[in-house]
C-alpha cells in the first residue's frame, strides 16, 4: 500500500437549530402550536406571555413583498432536499461520492452575539389588533366556543333524567354506571358480563349479581331519551325507537302496522336492509311490497346515534388561522385577508431576567452556567422570531390564494379555478415543500364557511374551449346535479359524465364515480327513492 496526498473538496449543508424550528413550527396546527408555546413557556425562563400589544420585527410584515435575493432562494430550496438528511458531496482523484447524515451534534448551538442586553426585538410579539370574530355574519356577539361549553352532553342529560326514578342505591349505582360507559354515539359497546368483571374481578357470584342490576339498569336505562339510548348494536336502536314510536299514543293504524313492518324488517340482518333487497325483505317478514318499503322509509327517518345531538361541539370547532372579510359592495368590493390574532401566543423575552444576566459577569466556577443562559436566553428570542415568520408565511400564501380565487369568494366554489402549489410558490419565491407546510392543518375562514388552506388548491380538467375547469367545481358542479335529480329517477355516474360533457368538460364516469365518493354520495341504487 502506497501513502500519498491528495486534495479533496467538499460541500456541506447542515440545517442550524435556528432553521429546525422554523421548519418545524411552519408545519403545525394551531393547536400543536399551542402545546409547542406552553412547552417552551415551561422549558425557558426567559420567555413569558406578555399582554401588550407589539412591535413588529424588521423582517416581518413591512417586508412580505420585497423581492426575493438569489441566496435566500438557495436556501429556502435547500430546506426541502436537508429537512431530514443533509448530503455531501466531495470531488477527488478517486471521483468518490459519500451520503452523510445531519449528526445531533452540527450546528446546536444557538448563533448570535450571545449577548443578554436587551434589545429591541425582545418585545413582545403576536397580535396588532383586536381578535375578529369567526362568525362574519355580521354578529359580533355570537362565540362559537362559548355556546359550545353551554352544551348538555348526553351523559348529563341522562342522568338528568335518572334522578325522577325512585330506584335503590344498587340499581342507581347501576344506572349511573351504565350511562357513563356510553360511547359518544349513545350505544353500549360493552357487553354487561364484561363490565361487571372489571368491577368483581374473578369473584363469580359478586358478578353474578352485578349482572343481574346491570340488566335492570340496562332497561331503565333504554327507556329514557333520547329514543334508542343505551343499544349494543343498530338493530337494537332501531328497534327501540320502533318500539318507542309505538308506545306514543295518537298513532293511526297504518302507521302502526307500517311501524311493526319494520320492526320485522330490524329482526332480519342488516345487510339486507343496508342494500334495500325489497324481494328477499317480503319474503321474510311476510308482507306486501308496498308495506316493505314504506317501512323501509320509516326506517331512513329513525336516528342512527341518538347521542349525535348531545356530542361536545367545542372540540369539532375549527379555529381559522386567517379570516377573509370583505370590504365595499358590487364592483368595488375587495377582500381582506387578517391574521387571527386569537391563535397568535403573544411572547416576549422576561426583561427582568434578561437584565439581571446582563449584570452579571461571567467567570470563573460560574462559567459554565453563565454560557448557558445566554444560550438560553438567545434560543427564547429566535423562538419568537420564528413564530413571527410562520405567520408572516402564512399570510403571505393567504393573500396570494386570495388573489388567484377571487371568483370563489364572490361566486362560490362553483367559480373555484385551478390553482397548483407550484403557482403560490414561484409567485412569493419559496419552495413547493414550504407552501405544502403552510396549507396544510391551517385553515381560512370565508364568507362561504371555513375551509383548509389546501381546499383551494385543485387539478384541472380539460374543457372543449381549450382551458381548465378545477376539480374543486366540478365537484360542485356534480352536487348540484344531484341536489336537482329526481328522487325515482337517480343520475348514474354516465349520465353526470354526459352531463358534464355538456357543459364542455371532459370527465369520465371513473372520475365522476371517485368525486361522488369524496363528496359521500351514495351510488344512484341507494339514492332511489322506494
């Protein structure tokens, strides 16, 4: 073996902390945002929730629309290839080339002066005006959330109920029992041998006799409302409410006989139901075709989970990041796009310890500790500096959407025109991946409802004029066709195919039949009215 020298040049990307965050921030939901604050709120002494209303940072708002330089293009393409692995690339004699991973160790300290004097981006920062509302009705009043925590859950509306029966303290303790293991739905998922063993253990005749107030329970518990509460299964529920429907006085007899039809029909499995198999249905319950299907349309009208209305609204609330309002009337109507400064954290650096390891000099045993904070501290303002860029992208991208749909906040989504993530990203000069992370778990709230980022991104599909009409539209386009259709009389996906054609876009009955999917439309069999 020969020893020589040779000369090898090499590049090296490594993502510093600095851009780790602010990759990782740009990509959470507003509430993964939230956890994200009140972790370092607890990790990070110098970093507290501040009241006041903040200055901006240089490099915030004021400057969203300032060209782009080369090198921040470089860089920001750079992000999407390193996000999770870095190469390098080295030219030698050899012409070797070698894969090296990002290590924990680059780059992990915190660049900067290190300096703990205050300075003037150590402000607080997160809102500039006040919170809009979410509902742009024009009702200021209205809090979505706050008429959500004023909504009765099922379990507090059963036991509402519960305290009118004269019960003993076992069947009570029984009855509440039930009630809180009811799932959101109402049903019972647990068989009673089941519950009554995580409660007894091995000990048989305790669970014995737990399964004997279980199933008073289960009784009373099945005869309160809503209709259908407390089934282990659909048919049970269904047979419930059938039988609830019967114990109401006032019922004509055809409706009675229509009631016990179904209650027949419930007997039966499920799956002849689910496929509306009318002739097999007749033959098993041993009535007429028409008395088939009049309890089969009973059936459609019962509740499937009666504790749907009782489900706790507030956690199904979307909070916008953005809010859309428009401003003017007719023809000179414009569109704002606002930050929702409700979802914004107002931070700042805690001046009174930034200031105390300012006096503080560093030396000696107390080294260590003294490079420490001033790491700390310096990791506390990039922080809030990189939640200030993730909103600041944001909305960069809102505006730049807004601007390209403008049809859709005045026509609808009917209007919607093709839009690719490559447009937004070649108009603002960032990189596909960053408008991805951006439009994705944030949403927008419209005069036409609140939608997710990525809802206005759509592909396009041929028209007979030459251009592009979005998938968005023509999924539009397919429910308004099938609002429209006659209910004996269902449109198949051919006939919404040739439909389409009409209006001179070219979708075929594959495409339709996927969109009418997405959009939870039941196939034209299931649509046909008995």
């Amino acid at each position: 073996m020969k020893q020589g020298l040779s000369l090898r040049v090499s590049q090296h990307l490594a993502l510093t902390p600095q851009l780790q965050q602010s990759i990782r921030l740009l990509q959470l939901s507003t509430l993964e945002l939230s956890q994200e604050v009140d972790q370092m709120l607890d990790e990070n002494p110098f970093l507290e929730l501040g009241a006041d209303e903040p200055p901006r940072e240089e490099f915030g708002l004021a400057q969203a629309d300032t060209p782009v330089r080369n090198d921040d293009l470089d860089a920001e393409s750079a992000t999407h290839s390193v996000a999770e692995y870095t190469t390098e690339t080295r030219v030698s004699n050899e012409s070797d080339n070698e894969v090296t991973p990002l290590s924990a160790d680059d780059g992990q300290s915190w660049d900067g002066d290190g300096n703990a004097v205050m300075s003037p981006d150590d402000s607080e920062w997160g809102g500039d005006a006040k919170a809009h509302n979410n509902n742009l009705n024009g009702n200021e009043d209205a809090d979505v959330t706050e008429m959500a925590r004023t909504q009765e859950s099922l379990q507090a509306h059963l036991h509402r109920q519960a305290l009118a029966l004269r019960l003993s303290e076992e069947d009570r303790a029984a009855l509440r029992f039930l009630i809180e293991s009811l799932n959101d739905d109402g049903y019972l998922e647990d068989s009673l041998t089941s519950l009554a063993e995580g409660l007894a253990g091995k000990d048989e005749a305790q669970i014995e006799q737990l399964v004997h107030h279980f199933t008073v329970a289960l009784s009373l518990l099945q005869n309160l409302e809503p209709a259908g509460v407390g089934a282990r299964d659909l048919a049970e529920c269904l047979t419930l409410q059938l039988q609830a429907l019967l114990q109401r006085g006032g019922s004509a007899p055809k409706e009675k006989a229509t009631a016990n039809v179904a209650l027949r029909i419930c007997a039966q499995p499920m799956e002849l139901l689910a496929r509306r198999d009318v002739k097999r249905l007749v033959q098993l319950c041993g009535a007429s075709d028409a008395a088939v299907r009049e309890a089969i349309a009973l059936i459609g009208r019962l509740e499937p989970k009666p504790g749907r209305r009782f489900v706790d609204v507030e956690r199904n609330v979307v909070v916008p990041d953005v809010l859309v309002i428009k401003v003017g009337k007719g023809a000179q109507a414009k569109f704002q796009v606002r930050l929702n400064t409700d979802v914004m954290p107002r931070l700042r650096v805690h001046d009174i310890y930034a200031n105390a390891l300012k006096q503080h000099k560093g030396g000696g045993s107390d080294a260590a500790s003294y490079a420490a904070l001033q790491q700390r501290l310096q990791e506390a303002r990039w922080f809030i500096k990189n939640i200030q860029q993730r909103f600041d992208t944001i909305l960069r991208v809102s505006n730049a959407i807004v601007e390209r749909q403008k049809n859709f906040f005045t026509h609808g989504e009917l209007a919607m025109r093709p839009l690719v993530l490559r447009e937004i990203a070649d108009e603002l000069g960032l990189h596909e991946s960053t408008i991805s992370r951006v439009t994705t778990a944030k949403y927008m709230a419209t005069p036409f409802g609140t939608f997710e980022l990525k809802y206005f991104f759509g592909s396009g599909l041929g028209t007979d004029s030459g251009g592009n009409a979005s998938s968005t539209a023509v999924r539009a386009l397919i429910k308004q066709f099938i609002s429209a259709e006659s209910e004996k009389k269902p449109l198949s996906d051919n006939q919404i195919s040739e439909m389409l054609k009409e209006q001179g876009i070219e979708c075929a009955r594959r495409t339709v039949a996927k969109y009418r999917e997405g959009l939870r439309i039941a196939p034209a069999s299931l649509r046909k009215a008995l």
